[in-house]
C-alpha cells in the first residue's frame, strides 16, 4: 500500500473561519510533508515533520498550524487564512527523511479562500 | 529565484517518437534528482532518480541523463505513449543542516503524447 490520503478534497472557507486539513498514510513512513501548490506553479514545501517532530517550517505565517498527533496522521489547522492562500495543498510522506527516499504524495486538498 | 527550472511549459510528441524534458538547476548543493508525474487531480507520483554520483539512471521506458558540470538534467521517454501524457516535475534534492531532506521542484512541463 503506497497510498497517502487527504481529506477533504475541496474546501472553501471564509477569512474568519478554522478549519483544519487531514493527511494519513500507513506505510509505516515516518516523514511527512506539506506543500503548497498554486496553479501553473511548482509545489512548495511548507513544514516537514520526522517522527513527530517539526523539522522544517519554511518560514510559513502562523496562520498555518501544523500538527503530527502521531506517525500516521498529520494535520494542517488554518485560522484567518487570506484570499491568496487558495492553492492545492499536498501532504507527501517517506521513509524517516533523512536519506534518498522517494516521497508519496497525496491527491491534494483544493482550498478556496473567500 | 528559481533553483530548479523547466522551461518549456509544454511539449507535444507523436505516439512512438521519443519525448525529451529538460531541466536545470542553480544550486551546487543538490545531489540527488528526480522526476515525478502528475495526472490531473491527483498528486504527483514517483516516476525516476538519479544521484550526483551518476550521469544515466534508466528504468524500462524512461531515462533520466545528469551533466553536473552544465547543471542540467532531461528526461527521455521512449517509445512515448498516450498514457504518459501527463505534467512532468523535474525535482532536486539536498539534505538541511539537521539531516532533513528537502526538495524543490520545477514548474512542470505538460507532455502530451498523440496517438
């Protein structure tokens, strides 16, 4: 089983709302990522978590809160999020990331941000 | 600044012929590459890579090239079928100062393969 799965796959939400974005793999991976895709636009990668752990946070604005409850699930919590932060958003995961892994990714979530 | 850069956006190649995608990178630091496929509403699937190390990784249809000294990769795809259609991402690869491995990708080139 190589699948990562995202839900929801759409969401639209207004400047105020929280809503929180969900990734879980069962590959026994134990590095998971975000990234951000805008259209016509490569991914960019957001944080990376390695066993629990925040290891890399690209200076993304707080207004993006990630968590990793454990090594299958990783969460993205969006609060006053801005109408420029509509964009695909790909949770990938790999082996512990720290060597020349391939990463598998998710079919995205499709944020639309009113 | 880019560090990675794909700059064809697109490519159309007759079903048989051999399909070429390019790409080019900045940084000295990346030592390992890939290239990922990515179909419509799904994410970007694993397709070949290849180490610094390297200059030629092949894979049943699909070969990926390395010149280090140009900073340049490509990847060739041969015989090219309608099913590869697809956006290519070429992808590099280097680890942080905490072990961690990051990637960086290239805007895409949308191959379209005609029967």
């Amino acid at each position: 089983d190589t699948e990562v799965t995202q839900t929801p796959k759409h969401l639209v939400m207004g400047m105020t709302n929280k809503k929180s974005l969900k990734c879980e793999q069962h590959m026994g991976h134990r590095a998971m990522y975000w990234y951000k895709q805008k259209a016509k636009k490569p991914p960019e990668l957001m944080f990376v978590y390695s066993y629990e752990k925040l290891s890399i946070n690209e200076s993304v604005p707080s207004r993006f809160s990630p968590e990793c409850p454990n090594s299958s699930l990783l969460n993205l919590h969006l609060h006053a999020l801005q109408p420029e932060d509509s964009a695909l958003y790909l949770c990938a995961s790999s082996q512990d990331g720290t060597d020349r892994e391939t990463q598998y990714f998710g079919p995205g979530t499709r944020l639309l941000v009113l | 600044d880019q560090q990675v850069k794909q700059n064809s956006p697109s490519l159309s190649v007759q079903e048989g012929r051999i399909s070429i995608l390019n790409c080019d990178y900045t940084n000295s630091m990346f030592d390992y590459f890939l290239w990922y496929k990515k179909y419509p509403a799904e994410g970007p699937t694993f397709l070949i890579s290849i180490s610094s190390i390297k200059d030629k990784n092949e894979d049943g249809r699909f070969t990926v090239f390395l010149n280090k000294s140009a900073k340049h990769l490509s990847l060739h795809i041969v015989p090219s079928q309608p099913g590869d259609s697809a956006v290519y991402f070429c992808a590099a690869s280097r680890l942080n100062q905490g072990g961690s491995e990051k990637l960086v990708f290239g805007k895409g080139t949308k191959l379209t393969v005609n029967p």
